[in-house]
C-alpha cells in the first residue's frame, strides 16, 4: 500500500513526492498545477519524452540545461534549429544526448507551431475535471482513455515520442486530472 506519507515538515504527499529534495519542490509546487501556455506545454511535452526511459529526477536536475540549450522551449526558436544545432545538442552535457529524442524535440516544435488553436488549446479538450480520485499510488493508472486520445491527436499533427503513457505523464504533471493522492496536502488544490 502506498498512500499519503507525513514528510519532515507534518505535511503530506504522494511518497514519490519525498524521494528527493528535487521531488519535494516538484511536488509542493509544480507537478498537477495547470500548464495553460503554448510554451510552458511544449516544454513539459519534451521533458517528457526525453523523461522516456529514465528517472524524472534526471530531467528535473537537468531541466535548466534543457532549458538553457533549447532556447527556453519557445517553439519557434526551436523549430528553426537544423543540423548544426542538433550536433550542438548531441555534445551538450547539461541534456539528455539521445538523437531520436532531441529530433523529436525538433519536429515537436514545428508540429506545435502548425497546430490549428495551439498546443494548449488541443492537449485542455482532453482534460478530466472529473477524474477520480486515489487513496493508494497502486490505483493511479499508467493511461486512461483521454491520454490515448490525446496521444493519438498529437501524433496525426505529427508529434513524436508521445504515447498513451507519456500523454498520462503530461495530464498528470499539467494539471488535466488531479492525480495527488486524497491524504496529499495538494489534493485538489488546484480544482
């Protein structure tokens, strides 16, 4: 069973959310609050794609390395990068240096830019509001129909490294369902 845990400090939260100082923060002040803009959702995008495979706690400690490299995640800068840019990257350290991920990266910006509305617009028509709600980590699912759906209308705008898992992730962090656990002290916070 893993439900709410009292940290340090008297309050609760999802026990991934005290694994890490990097995770408290994350936690108590980002992860489930919502993510409206076109940027701020192209980044968390690309985070989580580039998350693929590795600890969260690996990007978090690289984000402002990714940030730095890819131009503060403004689409459009992004979308102008090319070959030498992507050589660039792949000697870039502060990243995660796995090509697939940073052309996906690539292409995900010039897909955000040709997308009708904007990233927002699209990824907030799958929001759950109605979500339920989870005492125990174990009944938190890796995927729901809406991250499906979302994962497959990124992709036909020709989005990469976006499956139903990673569009979950993205719902989760972005605040489109509310995924703290009920005796987390940020449980419906954000509602």
């Amino acid at each position: 069973m893993s439900t709410a845990i009292l940290g340090e400090d008297g309050l609760a939260r999802c026990p991934w959310g005290l694994s890490a100082p990097e995770y408290v923060a994350y936690h108590d002040d980002e992860w489930g609050r919502p993510v409206r803009d076109d940027q701020g959702l192209y980044e968390r995008l690309c985070l989580e794609a580039f998350q693929s495979g590795l600890s969260w706690l690996t990007i978090l400690r690289k984000r402002e390395g990714f940030r730095a490299a890819f131009c503060g995640f403004d689409p459009e800068k992004v979308a102008a990068f090319g070959p030498g840019d992507v050589e660039r990257l792949m000697a870039d350290a502060s990243i995660v240096r796995n090509r697939a991920k940073i052309d996906a990266a690539i292409g995900n910006a010039r897909a955000a830019l040709d997308l009708p509305g904007g990233v927002a617009a699209t990824v907030w028509r799958y929001a759950d509001p109605d979500s339920p709600a989870y005492a125990d980590t174990d009944d938190v699912p890796a995927t729901t129909d809406g991250s499906k759906a979302l994962a497959k209308e990124l992709k036909r705008h020709g989005f990469r490294f976006i499956g139903p898992t990673t569009a979950y992730a993205l719902m989760q962090a972005c605040g489109l369902v509310d995924d703290h656990l009920t005796g987390c002290h940020r449980h419906g916070a954000y509602r």
